[in-house]
C-alpha cells in the first residue's frame, strides 16, 4: 500500500488517465474528485462489500417457505 500525503488542491495521477484532486478537508473528512475514463469503475469500497455480501445471500438455496417459518418462529419469540 502506498500512503502519500496531499494537501487541498493538490492531486495524484493514477497510471495516465486517473487524477484523484484533494478538494476539501473538513471536520475529519476528506473530499475528492476523481477524473477517470468513463469505463473505469469507481465505488465506495463499503458498497463493493455490500454487494458482495447481496450476492453471496442471493445464492443461497433457502425455499421461500423456509423463510417465511424462520420469520414466524422469529416473531413468536419476540
């Protein structure tokens, strides 16, 4: 991992065709603007994991009915 220190305005090129400029620190956050090819995907990685995570749930085999019990045994317990 690299670890480089920017101050606002200043910036770091990503290979020839990623800029990340620093425009903002506030209150302990950090704004960025990322200039990048529109086929580059750029994602917050806490959305990567979350969909990680819908994708591995969605592949489990659980019947419908299997859940809908799960859910009824969860709210008599309640």
């Amino acid at each position: 991992m690299l670890i480089l220190q920017r101050k606002e305005g200043e910036s770091l090129l990503i290979g020839d065709e990623v800029e990340v400029t620093v425009l903002a620190v506030e209150a302990g956050r950090v704004r960025l603007a990322i200039q990048a090819p529109r086929d580059v995907t750029i994602l917050r990685s806490e959305l990567k994991v979350a969909a990680q995570a819908n994708r591995e749930a969605a592949d489990e085999e659980v019947s419908p009915l299997e859940l809908l019990d799960a859910l009824r045994n969860r709210e008599g317990k309640s």
